[in-house]
C-alpha cells in the first residue's frame, strides 16, 4: 500500500491529491494543483487533467495524447524545486514506455479564476 502521496508529501493519497482530483475540494495554490496534476497522471485521471487546463490552452491538448502520455510512462517520484503564486518549477521522474529513466524539467505558469486555480503552460529545461 502506498504510504505517501504520489505528489510526494507524506500523507496518503486519500488525504492529499485524491480530493482535489475527485472534485471534492479546489487546491488552494499553484503548487497544490501543480502536485495534483502530477499525481492525476501517476493514477490515469484524463479529465482532471483536462479540466485543469486553463481555458485558452485545452485546444492544443488532446485527451487522447494526454491519455497516452499517462499511461505511456511509470511516474516515479515529483520533485517541486521552486513554488510562487503563480508558477511552480519541478522535476517529474518517469520511466518511459522502454523503461529507461527519464526527468520532466518544467516551470510552469498558472492562473486562478472564481476560486480555482488552472495550469496555463509550462517552459521546459
């Protein structure tokens, strides 16, 4: 059974990223959806993902490519180098669909609107 979140902190999945991910509760920061997102991917929630794009950007990501993205890779471990309001900077570690390791460098950019936050876009290193 999994202890920690797949996000990385150190409460369960349940009572971490799940919540948000079901729709129970809105992530109160970047960071916190920017985690959320991460975990959405290790577990395969498509439509999460897809609903926390923001608006202007869901047209230039398929749910299909999202999905295979997904489920292409084994998420291994999320590391958050360095959060602002607005723009989280992390290092996602993954196993590629020929398991050979791989590192997601991205700083990514977000924007709230009427309570809830949404991804925008990312710069990749």
């Amino acid at each position: 059974m999994l202890t920690n979140c797949y996000c990385g902190n150190s409460i369960p999945f349940s009572d971490c990223c799940e919540p948000y991910i079901k729709g129970i509760k809105a992530a109160p920061t970047a960071e916190t959806l920017m985690r959320s997102r991460y975990s959405a991917y290790a577990v395969h929630e498509i439509e999460y993902l897809l609903k926390t794009t923001h608006i202007s950007q869901r047209k230039y990501h398929s749910k299909k490519e999202v999905e295979q993205w997904a489920v292409s890779n084994q998420w291994l471990k999320l590391e958050v180098l360095q959060a602002t309001e607005k723009t989280v900077e992390f290092k996602a570690y993954f196993l590629d669909a020929t398991l050979q390791p791989q590192v997601h460098h991205e700083k990514s950019t977000f924007k709230q609107q009427n309570g809830h936050w949404f991804y925008v876009d990312g710069k990749f290193y």
